[in-house]
C-alpha cells in the first residue's frame, strides 16, 4: 500500500509541474490574444502555440516555415523561408528539473524511490506526448518522437539526481546502498564520492553567482544600447511586453553564455563571429534587444577573468576540506587528488551538457551557428575548477588544521580513558563483591541494570528485574 501511495503522489506531482509549466505559458498568451486580436481572435491556434512553446522551453528544436504571403510583406528571401531554431529558453526546463528533483526526494524519504521516480516520468511523459499530439503548428513544427523524449528525459533526470542525493545519506537497502556498503569497506575512500559531488556543486555555483553578476553589470553600463535596439523595432507596448517576456524566457541561456565568456572560449552569434575576453570579431547580428548587452570590443587584459572560475573552484576545494577536517576525516594525498579531479570533471560534464542545451540555430543562413562550443567551455571550465580546488586539497596541511585534529584526538583519548575508570568503579563497588557477613542469599545486582533505592528491601534484596 505504500508503495501505491508514493506512486499516486509522484504521478500527481509529475502533473503539477507540467501543469504550472503550460500555465505559464498559457495565461499571458491568453491576455495577449485578448489585447491583440479582440473579439475576432483565432482561439483555435492558441493552444497549439502553447504546447510547442512548451515543448521548444524543454530543448526540442523548431522547424520554422514563413508563409510566402509573409515573406513578400517583410521583404525576406526566399533562401530564408525555412530554418530551425534549436536555442531553447531554459527557463522551463530548469522549472522541471528542479519540480522533479524535490519529487524524487520526497519518494526516497517515504522509502520506495524507484517507485516514485518510474511513476512520474510516465506520467509525465504521458502529458508530454498528448501536448505533442494535440499541438502541431505548420508554420512551427516539432519531432513528435523528441517532443515526448526530452521532456520526459529532464523529468527524469532530476527525479534520480533528487532521489540519490537523499538515499546516498540515509539508505534504500537496494543497490546505493551496496555501492556505499563497499566504499565503507574503503575507509579512506568513503568520503571521497560525496566530497567530489559536494565539491562540483559549490564551483558550479559559484561561477552562476559571477555570470549572474556579470550580466547585471553589462544591464547597467550597456542598457542605453537595449533601450535602442527596442525602439528600432518600432513595436507597439504589447510587442514590447511580448519581446521583453521572450528574453526573461532566454536568462538562463544568457547566463550560460556568460560564464563561457568569463572561462575564456567565448560564444559565437553567427558563423565566423567570436565574443571572448581575448577579442569580439561580430558582423551584422539580429535586431534582438538583448543583444545590445554584447561587448563591441575587448581587450587582452580582459583575459584576467579566467581567474574567477579558478577562485570558484579554491573556494570549493576550501569547503571540502574544511568539510572533511570538521567531521574528522583528514585524507592522505591520493584522496584529495583524486576527489579535485573529480569536482574537475563534473564540472566539465556540467558545463558541456550546458552547453549543448545553448548552442545550436537561431535563424536562416549565418546565423544557424550560436552559442558557446561545447568541447571548449567544458575543457576549460573543468580545467580552471580542477586547478582552483588542486590549489586548496593538495596543499600541505597548516599547523591550525593538525593541531585541531590532535585535540579531537586527545579529547576521544580522554573520553574513554574516563569511560573504562568509571567502568572499573561501577564493577568494583558491585553487590558480586559483598563481604562474607552479607546474607548467603542475596542476589546481586546485574551490572547495567538500575532500580530505584525506595524499592530495595529491608534485607538488602532488590527486587526481580522487570
């Protein structure tokens, strides 16, 4: 019955996430239809624009086709009547990552994660495949097939991550906790998994916090070109709502770009184009707004912001072994090599998954090369992270750090040298050590039992234990 009852529950909360996801999308698409076309609006194609919107925020590419009756009103090419745009708005699909994750924590606490993690990745890859079904657009179209696969992959994908990370710590009796079973038999290895994984997660957010403030910066000294490219669009208050809402959408996008920008490699926005600290080569870009933010030229003292990346990963190897001293598990040097390689390597498997959900199309022709590479950001992310935190775990261990771990010792010492005297007086001082004058019957006391002194008996005999 559990079982069936954490089943129940991940499937409502795969529902959930998928539902607030559409809402999302549907309710500011519905005011804007109303503000847009009235009383004459076509509310047949609304949710077909919704469900591919939906699904195109969860990675899956758009396969634009421009009617012709458009092209000769905005004077594009024929060449460029058809393209793909594979340069998703993030911001769904980190929704869901996370909905999921919290899902898939919620089943390992009740005991049956495989059951809550299977259960809302079918449901939610059933909602997934009837929006595909009963969302296709001619002018939009998506791979039915990937339409239901990667939304449904990101839901799983975050329910495992949540539920490991919770039956890492606490247990399942299932196959985590034999791998766990078996690094404990490794008694100087068994911090090592959790240390790397702890380790990535603080370099990874680190380098977030620097994009997310370099963003903010470049908001502030190059918002007057923003404020341009909108006004060049010529487009009316509702256009405005619709394009600044679209670029919201696009944040965690921006924020990859940044940080590749930060690790060195740069990003590109169109083919031959570069945005790096050491130069930014750009030719003609599209009249995007927020593509006003791009810096129109470098220099090569800006190449001096790799060392952020490289202070995110010592600040992330300082928390781990500032981590393992606290909990008294100072490692020798291989371990603490070991676990920088790993918090490297994470970190670059991170930032090419990254990489790869933000890159791709964003138009017909130049432009269907944009976004960071994804061999590079990841080989120099990971390399800048591996060196920060090799800086920080493999240093020699200061005279604070060894004085701290011979106090604890001293203070386990003392514990049980306390332990075993009072151990020797309780045994001393016990009734099996009565003199010859006690009564020949009297029962001793068994050592770890008490009883209260109201209920021993005149003759000095306890009563029978309970």
């Amino acid at each position: 019955m559990q079982r069936l009852l954490v089943a129940l529950l991940a499937a409502f909360d795969a529902a959930i996430a998928a539902a607030v996801g559409l809402a999302v999308l549907l309710a500011p698409l519905t005011l804007l239809w109303t503000l847009a076309f009235g009383a004459t609006a076509d509310w047949g194609a609304l949710w077909p624009l919704t469900g591919t919107l939906w699904a195109f925020g969860h990675g899956v590419p758009l396969d634009i086709t421009i009617a012709d009756a458009a092209l000769v009103a905005v004077g594009v090419p024929a060449a460029a009547a058809s393209f793909t745009v594979s340069v998703a708005p993030l911001a769904l699909l980190v929704f869901t990552l996370l909905f999921a994750a919290r899902s898939g924590a919620r089943a390992a606490n009740a005991g049956s994660w495989v059951t809550g993690v299977l259960s809302g990745t079918v449901v939610f890859a059933a909602i997934a495949a009837g929006v595909a079904l009963t969302s296709r657009l001619d002018a939009a179209k998506t791979s039915l097939l990937l339409a239901i696969l990667l939304p449904a992959a990101v839901y799983l994908a975050g329910a495992v991550c949540g539920a490991v990370r919770v039956v890492w710590e606490d247990g399942d009796g299932g196959p985590i906790d034999a791998i766990h079973d078996r690094l404990d038999a490794w008694t100087e290895w068994t911090p090592v998994p959790a240390a790397i994984v702890r380790g990535a997660a603080f370099a990874l957010v680190a380098v977030l916090g620097v994009s997310a403030a370099a963003l903010a910066l470049l908001t502030l000294f190059r918002g007057g070109e923003v404020v341009a490219l909108f006004q060049a669009a010529r487009v009316d208050v509702l256009g405005a709502v619709v394009i600044t809402l679209a670029q919201f959408l696009y944040l965690p996008t921006l924020l990859v770009w940044t940080a590749s920008w930060i690790a060195g490699p740069g990003f590109a926005v169109g083919v031959g184009t570069a945005v790096s600290p050491a130069g930014t080569q750009l030719g003609v870009v599209p009249g995007i707004p927020v593509l006003g933010l791009l810096p129109e030229n470098s220099s090569i003292w800006m190449l001096i912001v790799v060392l952020l990346p490289v202070a995110a990963g010592a600040v992330a190897g300082w928390a781990v072994r500032s981590r393992l001293v606290w909990e008294g598990t100072p490692l020798r040097m291989l371990p603490r090599a070991v676990i920088a390689v790993g918090m490297g390597a994470v970190t670059a498997g991170v930032a090419a998954l990254a990489a790869l959900l933000t890159s791709g199309s964003i138009g017909p022709g130049r432009l269907a090369e944009t976004g960071p590479s994804v061999g590079a950001f990841a080989l120099a992310l990971g390399g800048e992270v591996l060196l920060g935190a090799a800086i920080l775990l493999l240093s020699p261990r200061n005279r604070d750090e060894l004085a701290e771990e011979r106090t604890d010792r001293w203070v386990a010492e003392m514990t049980a040298s306390d332990l075993g005297d009072l151990i020797g007086d309780a045994a001393s001082s016990s009734p099996s050590a009565v003199s010859a004058d006690s009564p020949a019957d009297a029962a001793p006391l068994p050592f770890a039992e008490t009883a209260p002194l109201d209920d021993v008996t005149g003759e000095g005999r306890p009563p029978a234990p309970r």
